[in-house]
C-alpha cells in the first residue's frame, strides 16, 4: 500500500481511463483454466465503509467482484493495513477489525467467495467457482511487539506478514526509514521463528535490504515479496535488487511485481524529485473531495490526476512496464519464483492497467513474448501456491517436534 503523499504523487500520476486493450483467445482459455492470484490488494480499506459492497461493479477502484470474475482473478489476499504511526493497542484493535471486515465479507457473499487459509481451500475454491479470499497483515507493527497477537493473527485466517511498513518498528529496519536495528533484532528473529511454526508467510516487501538477508538466514519456510518490483529498472527503496533476487530464489522465494507506477518507471522517480511543490497541490485537492477517509484518499487522487492528465500536464508510463518487470525477474531468478502482487485500490496503476478487469493482458502479452502455458500458470499462481504448501509444511513439521 502506498500511504506517503511524497510516494503516492508518483503512484497517481498516471492512473488514466483506456480502452481495454484486445486479447487472444489462447490467452482467454488459458488465464481461464488457470488459478490466478494476486499477494496484495488494499480494497480491505473500502470494506471498512458499511455503505461498500463488495459484490456489486463499482465505477472507482480496482477490485469488486463482478471485475474480478471478469478478468479471471481466481484468489486475492486482502491486506490488513494500518499506518506505521500508529502503534499499540490501537493498531492491534484496528488490525483485528479489518480483519473482522474481511471475514464478514466472505460471509455475507458465499456464493462468490470462499474463506481460504491452505493452497488446498484456493484449489477448492476454484473447483467451487468461487474466489478464494485470504489475509495479509502490512507491517509488523500491527502485532504490538507480542506474540500472542500474531498467534491471533493465525487463528483468524492471516497467511503473511510483512514484517515492516513504511517506518522501522521496534524490532526490524523498514527500507523507507533511517536503519535503527541493523536489520533485525534478537526479537525479530523469533517473530520469523513464530511465524515459521503458525504457517505465517514473512514478507519481505518493505523491509531494508540487511532486514531481507536476516529474514532469508532465518526463515525455515521460503520467504516472498508480496509487492516488490525491479530496482535494476526503478530505483526505488521497496523494489529487489538483482542480487536480492537471486538469493529469494535459492531459498525457495518469490517476488510478486507491484504494478504501481512509481515503482516501475525510473522517469516516475525523477520527475517526483523535479517537482516536489506538486506534493502538497495533490494532497490540498484530495482533503477538498475526500476528507480524511483513507479508501477515498486513492480514489480522488486519482481523479485528480486524471484531471492533471488531461490538461496534459504529465508524462505517461504504460501498462507494459508491468511485463518488463515480470520478464527481468524471470530472467534474474528463473520463472519458478515470479508471480503477481499487483497492489489494487492501494495504489494507482499505470495506463491500460486501471483495474482487475485487464490482468488477462498479462497473460496476452507473455504468450506473445513466447512464454510457455506451463510457465505462465507458474506466474499467474502456481508458484504462489508452492508457498502456502511448502510454508505449511514447515508449521506441520515445527508442530510435531
């Protein structure tokens, strides 16, 4: 999720309406066929809002369900999100309510989504016709430095972690805040321990890079990147190394592109840093037409920059970033550990990839690029799935010592 406004002026920049660009038949069948899943969508936000449903086509945001059927979404972890400022009781209680929000909404649609904690509940689901729906906590801030909170976590359907947001907590350096830690603590360790044993994925999207190699010399289970994209591209903090990439692979891991725009086009980057009055112009706009409400915060930012957009006052980054990125991943760490974290309703999307609808694009253009059907199922969701069992592993045999 992006939360800083000096990220979000990135993110929004170029979130523009286009016309749905036209796939094959190939692809269609195949991304049908397929179990496709996305590590990190921010529309938990939204399911906040008592007036939002979830099942009904909305004209804002990324997700619902009539567009997830529609571009083929088979599985989708709702993030559980809450800002790295805020720390305590108060953010385990807004933790556990997000969480609650999630549960509900599976509960009142059961004929749409299915409550999945195993990569066999997400195989069932598909069987069912349903969307698995899962759970993923963004920072581990949320926890309140106790144990018992992410023992709650589990109980309650969690299957990942990330182990920090935007600001360091009191036990591991986030990549976005000053090193205060060296990486991770002694207690951090044992957070990566715990979650090890309750079947809790670490992810390492948003940590500093020493926080990454702790986590990888930790970790009994592979680790993945729920939303990271290239730094070889896109020089940004949250994006992988070369290097960090490589080494997620040994250890069995997976990075999840992120197709926001800020973290994939270098020239996003610069021109954030050329023009940093238009930060608070952004931000001024979005409290006009939203307020404080933090779904509603993406969504006019969005629109504020499509207003930006169509007096022609920014440059433009196309979805086809997105397969970059995917194709440099792949080709850094082999396609076994690729796959798709695209970070819906939490951030914005490049042209062409304005919602769920248009992930069957991805599909289309690595069949054109060459890519078997074995290898894009792989990247679509297989690989994810190898995760959730090889993670649930380790907890069997944790469990039984």
């Amino acid at each position: 999720m992006i939360r800083s406004f000096a990220i979000l002026f990135v993110g929004v920049l170029m979130t523009a309406s286009v016309s749905a660009q036209s796939v094959s038949d190939q692809a269609k069948k195949l991304q049908a066929s397929s179990i496709v899943i996305d590590t990190h969508d921010d529309t938990t936000q939204r399911l906040l809002d008592p007036k939002f449903d979830l099942s009904v086509r909305h004209n804002d945001g990324n997700i619902d369900v009539p567009r997830m059927r529609e571009g083929g979404l088979s599985a989708i972890f709702f993030s559980i999100w809450i800002s790295s400022k805020i720390l305590g009781p108060d953010a385990v209680k807004q933790a556990l309510d997000q969480s609650d929000a999630v549960r509900e909404t599976v509960r009142k649609h059961p004929n749409d989504l299915l409550l999945a904690t195993t990569a066999a509940d997400v195989r069932e689901a598909k069987k069912q016709h349903k969307i698995a729906a899962l759970m993923g906590v963004e920072g581990g801030h949320m926890m309140g430095n106790d144990l018992s909170v992410l023992r709650t976590f589990a109980a309650l359907g969690v299957r990942y972690m990330t182990l920090t947001h935007m600001d360091n907590n009191e036990w591991a350096d986030s990549s976005t805040d000053k090193p205060a830690h060296n990486g991770l603590t002694d207690f951090g360790k044992d957070v990566v321990r715990e979650m090890n044993r309750l079947g809790i994925i670490v992810d390492i999207s948003h940590v500093s890079d020493k926080t990454f190699y702790d986590a990888l010399d930790t970790s009994k289970a592979p680790v993945f990147a729920s939303h990271s994209s290239c730094r070889a591209i896109c020089n940004a903090a949250r994006n992988m190394t070369d290097d960090m990439i490589r080494d997620l692979a040994k250890h069995g891991g997976v990075i999840q592109i992120n197709y926001h725009v800020g973290f994939l086009s270098q020239e996003f980057r610069d021109y954030e840093k050329a023009h940093p009055e238009a930060e608070k112009e952004i931000k001024d706009e979005v409290a006009k037409r939203c307020g404080d409400n933090e779904a509603g915060k993406l969504v006019a930012g969005d629109q504020v920059v499509r207003d930006w957009m169509a007096a022609g006052k920014l440059p433009k980054v196309d979805w086809t970033a997105i397969i970059q990125h995917i194709d440099h991943a792949v080709k850094i760490a082999g396609v076994d550990h690729v796959g798709l974290g695209s970070d819906f309703d939490g951030a914005v999307m490049p042209l062409g990839m304005q919602d769920v609808t248009h992930i069957l694009q991805i599909t289309d253009a690595l069949l054109k690029k060459g890519y078997s059907e074995s290898d894009i199922r792989k990247i679509l969701g297989e690989n994810t799935l190898r995760i959730l069992s090889e993670t649930e592993r380790v907890s069997r045999e944790l469990n039984s010592k």
